[in-house]
C-alpha cells in the first residue's frame, strides 16, 4: 500500500498542478470574455457565479459516486469534463453557451479537486507524512504559470483563447499520464455506504477554518493590487507587484509546508503561521508606505499558505468522505463571500479597512488551531484512509 501512495503522489502532484493550469487560463480569459460579450459589471459576476454553482453541484454528487466508480473513474470523469467544457467556453458562440460551458467546467473543476484532496489525505495516512502542502503548491504554481503565459500571449497581441485551447490539450495528456496510477479505492470496503454523519462540533469548527483560510487569501487575490493603487497612489505596476509578492511567496511557503509541518505539527504552524498572517494584515493597513505594504503581501502569502492544506489533511482524518465534502465546499464559500464583504466594508467605511475582515478571522484561525491536530479515536476506521 506504500507503494501504491508513492506512485500515487506524482499523479496528484500532475492533477493538482493541471488544475491550476486551468483555472489560470480561465482567469486570464475574464476581461476577454467581458469585452468580448460586451457585459456590464453586474452581467459578468452572475457568469462568474455560474462557475461557482458548478463547484458546489459537485461535491455531493462525487461523494455519492466514489463508492460506485472508484476514485480513478471518478477522477477521470471529472477530469474529462472540465477540459472539454473549458476548451468549449473559449469556443461558444453566444453568453448562454459561454454559461452552460462554465458551469460544467465547474462541476469538473469541484470534482477534480474534491479528490485530489482526497487522494492526498490517503497518501498522508498510508506515508505517514505531510504531502497536501506541496500539492496545494503545485495548483497555486499553475495557475501562476498559466496566467503568466495569458499575459505574455495578450502582450504579444495574439488570442488567449486558443493559448486556453492549446493549454487544455496539454491538460488532457498529462491527465491521461497521471489518472492510471491513482489508487481505485482509497477507503475501507464498505464504509462509504454508511450512513451519511451528523455535522459534529469539530466538523464544524473545520468547515470554520475553511471559510476563515479562503477568506484571506481571496481577500488578498481580489484587493492587494487595488489598496496599493487605491490608498496609497501606488502605480499600476506597484500593484502588481504587490500580488505576485503575495502569490510568489504562497507557492514557495506551500511546497515547504510538509517539512514545516513535519517538524512544528500542524497546530504549532498555524500558530505561526496565523501570526506572520495577522503581521502582515496589520501592516498593510498602516500604510507606511508602497514598499512596506508590499512587504506585508508578502507575509500574508507567508502565512495564508499552509491553512488550507492544514484544514484539509485534517478533514482527511474524518470518519466520512462527506466530511471532505463539507470542508470543501466551505472553502469555496469563503473564496464566494470574500470579494462581497470586503466590498461592502470597503464602502460603509473606505478603502483602508480593506483588510480589517482578515484580521478578524485570522484571530479565529488562531482560537481554532488545536482542531487540526486532531485524530480519529483508537481503533476507529476512516473510509479515507483505512484501518
């Protein structure tokens, strides 16, 4: 079963990573696909909010089929699915199309990373080590190469929709590689026919730092580069700048998250990295000046990068692939509300109490920790992982 784990571990590294190659072409499609449709503001986050319903859809029904298919067919289905509709929302000749296409990509995109989540718990448990940080990394560097190479390609003027189209391809071969050597059955036989589990108190308080972690860094994504330019009369390129020094250093503190984690326990890191976290949000909103806050992106990279791959390693403890599900799903949600009550705290107050909310649930973060040290009881059996 070790070796199974081993050889598993560079196909969910590929699959993650394609993920994020993916989702970055999307993200460097949105201005295209705005222009391109001539939609109003209002027009274009309800597009995007087709996406996300796709997602959640997801969840639940691939819990429900992973007990039938198996985690390879169900991976490989959803796989499938997302680089088809992708590959089509570049294609579609109209907005409704261009909907129906993202909503299945969603679908494909949530059910993807719903098992590879999965997968990487079961590799943690049967390795007797940390992976999900450096798995997470692998997503976060695709999605940072992927839009780097959107922007090179709308620089030199050509179409990013066939770069999206092109990428999918590669997608779909690196999938073909990596899908075969995911384990068929990463539960104990059976056990996924139980009855599904009431939300108990550490599920909740799990589902809790999900939302708290998502918040944060899509607070980050969405609002760093505008409170530099918007508070601080910073450039359009200081902007930037300033959110690739947040990405940047998310991506390298994730792929050395499984040492940090190894050697502090997971508890001990968000008590770190909670508080390099909350530094930089208290930072950012002195606004010393664009150097220092840049800066301050930079620790909030530092410190958001580890708490989902904290969160969901202990959801991979859980007595039920539901629970996975849940956590999952919260995270999306945090990611959902992020842009939306920052916004409106931004606008009952001013653009300086942009990070204001981040502080707050970085302190929950922190009165949360102990929850991601926790176990299954002696002698429970997971249907994640096993005996």
């Amino acid at each position: 079963m070790r070796d199974a784990a081993s050889r598993a571990h560079p196909a969910a590294w590929s699959l993650f990573a394609v993920n994020g190659v993916l989702y970055g072409s999307w993200i460097v499609q949105i201005p295209a696909q705005q222009a391109r449709w001539t939609l109003s503001t209002g027009e274009l986050g309800v597009l995007l909010s087709v996406l996300a319903l796709g997602t959640v859809v997801a969840k639940p029904a691939v819990t429900a089929l992973l007990g039938r298919w198996g985690l390879r067919g169900c991976t490989g289905l959803a796989a499938i699915t997302m680089m088809a509709a992708l590959a089509a929302v570049a294609l579609a000749p109209s907005v409704p199309l261009t909907a129906a296409a993202l909503l299945v990509y969603g679908s494909g995109f949530g059910g993807v990373d719903l098992l590879m989540n999965i997968t990487g718990a079961w590799i943690e448990t049967r390795r007797g080590q940390p992976v999900l940080s450096g798995l997470h990394g692998a997503f976060s560097a695709g999605v940072l190469v992927a839009a780097g190479l959107g922007a090179a390609a709308l620089q030199a003027g050509l179409d990013a929709r066939w770069l999206l189209v092109g990428l999918t391809g590669v997608s779909a071969l690196v999938a073909a590689w990596a899908v075969p050597r995911l384990p068929d059955s990463v539960h104990a036989a059976g056990a996924l026919d139980a009855p599904r589990p009431a939300l108990s108190a550490t599920v909740v308080r799990l589902m809790g730092l999900a939302v708290c972690a998502a918040f944060v860094e899509g607070l980050c994504i969405d609002w760093g580069a505008a409170y530099l330019v918007g508070t601080q009369r910073a450039t359009l390129a200081q902007g930037a700048a300033g959110y690739a020094a947040f990405a940047g250093s998310m991506v390298v503190t994730r792929f050395a998250g499984d040492g940090l984690t190894r050697r502090l326990g997971p508890d001990r890191l968000a008590v770190v990295a909670g508080t390099v976290l909350l530094a930089g949000l208290s930072l950012a909103t002195l606004r010393v000046s664009v150097p220092v806050t840049q800066a301050a992106l930079l620790l909030c990279g530092v410190g958001v990068a580890v708490l989902a791959p904290l969160t969901f390693s202990a959801a991979g403890r859980a007595p039920h692939a539901a629970v996975m599900a849940w956590v999952s799903t919260a995270f999306l949600a945090g990611f959902l509300i992020a842009p939306g009550v920052t916004g409106a705290v931004t606008q009952l107050g001013s653009l300086a109490l942009a990070f204001v909310p981040g502080m707050v649930l970085t302190v929950i973060v922190l009165a949360l920790r102990r929850t991601l040290a926790a176990g299954r009881p002696a002698g429970e059996v997971s249907p994640l992982t096993g005996p």
